[in-house]
C-alpha cells in the first residue's frame, strides 16, 4: 500500500512539473547569484541594485522557502520621489498568460512602490522604437503600467492580472493589450521596474525575487 501510495505521488509530481513547464513564464529568480548588466537586465536612474541571500531566510514561510537562495535587491535614495530601475527585453508570446507575479521583501523604514511597466509590440517590427528626447517614451507601441506598494518585512507575493494594466500612451500603439506574437508582431518585448519612494527626498530599500507571468 505504501508503495502504491509512492507510485501515485511520484507521478503526481511529474504531471504536475509537466504541466508547469506551460503554466508560467520565469523572466527571473536570480537564482544564477550573479546580476550582470548587459545581455539580460539594464539600469537606469540612481538605482543600486545588488544580489543578496534571500532576506526572509530566518522568516521560514512558503512564500520565502520559494525564493531560494538569491533574491535582487533595490536601494538608492530619491529625487523627487524618483530613484531609477531596471529593465529586460522579453520577446514573448504572452496570450497564453494572464497575470505577472513578484515576491517582494520591504524594510522596516523605507517604504515606497514598484511600478512595473510592459511594452507590447504594435507595428510588427520585433522593436520598441522610443524617443530619447522624450523621456524614452515608445514612438509606435503601447506602454502598459501597473504599481505594487511595498509592504513590511518579508515577502509579500504579489499577482496583478494583466487586464489591471493601463495604457500610459493613448493613441499610440493600438491601445489594446495583444502581447501575442501573431501578423508579424514580437508580442510582449520589454519589462520595467521602476523604484519609487513614500517621500520626495526618501529612499527605497527592498528585494524582489520571481519575476513571471502566469494564468
Ligand atoms: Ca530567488
Ligand atoms: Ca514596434
Ligand atoms: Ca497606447
Ligand atoms: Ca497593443
């Protein structure tokens, strides 16, 4: 019986890591213990970012066990409420998701929020044309926006459904959240986060740890 019980639960666990494999899509766990700027993630602003062992190690929950060993943290003190962030380039199919996930570790003091940006691909070009002389604003796709605030101590999962989103750029792009990669268009290409403090002149100080877009 015991064994049937263990046949049973080890098949279990490979439908179920089958099916995860299709269920989301890790943009990041920084699990590699290694942040390189260049081929994956860029900074901007006056934002210090630093791979740390992962800040709830001693606050054993779920939540925290899932962020292994590595997680990313952000500091940096604000310029008008404004610190800086980091970005990725995607290029995903992401019709089949309908969320993106973060844990989030907060301090004790700084408090603050995460305003996580994404750019769909609206003129079938596999590109994010934006123009320096503006704030980098995209030319020709749609720039979609959301904000997380920081909690306390631990991690906090957080999941936002895409359909929470907004469009930032009425009239450019389509306005319409089609991340999918169909008539020549790249999908969802680009990710970024952006760091912002409670106070004009305060700080941020937090982690963040698995980056995916899920059901
Ligand atoms: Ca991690
Ligand atoms: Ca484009
Ligand atoms: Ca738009
Ligand atoms: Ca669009």
């Amino acid at each position: 019986m015991k064994k049937l019980f263990l046949i049973f639960g080890v098949i279990l666990l490979l439908s179920s890591m089958g099916l995860a494999q299709f269920t989301f899509y890790l943009i990041d766990n920084f699990e590699s213990g290694e942040f390189t700027e260049g081929p994956k993630w860029w900074r901007f602003g006056d934002l210090k970012v630093e791979l740390v062992k992962n800040p709830s190690l001693e606050v054993r929950d779920l939540i925290a066990e899932s962020c292994g060993d590595y997680a990313l943290k952000f500091s940096g003190q604000a310029k008008q409420w404004y610190v800086g962030g980091i970005g990725t380039d995607l290029g995903v199919d992401a019709s089949r998701y309908a969320r993106f996930q973060i844990d989030i570790a907060g301090s004790k003091d700084a408090q603050g929020k995460l305003i996580v940006e994404f750019f769909d691909d609206d003129n079938q070009n596999y590109s994010i044309e934006q123009d320096a002389k503006n704030n980098y604003a995209p030319v020709h796709d749609d720039k979609w926006v959301a904000e997380i605030k920081i909690q306390g101590r631990g991690f906090t999962r957080t999941s936002i459904p895409f359909s929470a989103f907004h469009d930032v750029n009425p009239g450019v792009g389509d306005d319409i959240w089609n991340p999918d990669q169909k008539d020549g268009s790249g999908g969802l290409l680009k990710m970024q986060l952006v760091a912002i403090s409670e106070e004009q002149q305060g700080e941020v100080d937090f982690a963040i740890d698995n980056l995916l877009l899920t059901y």
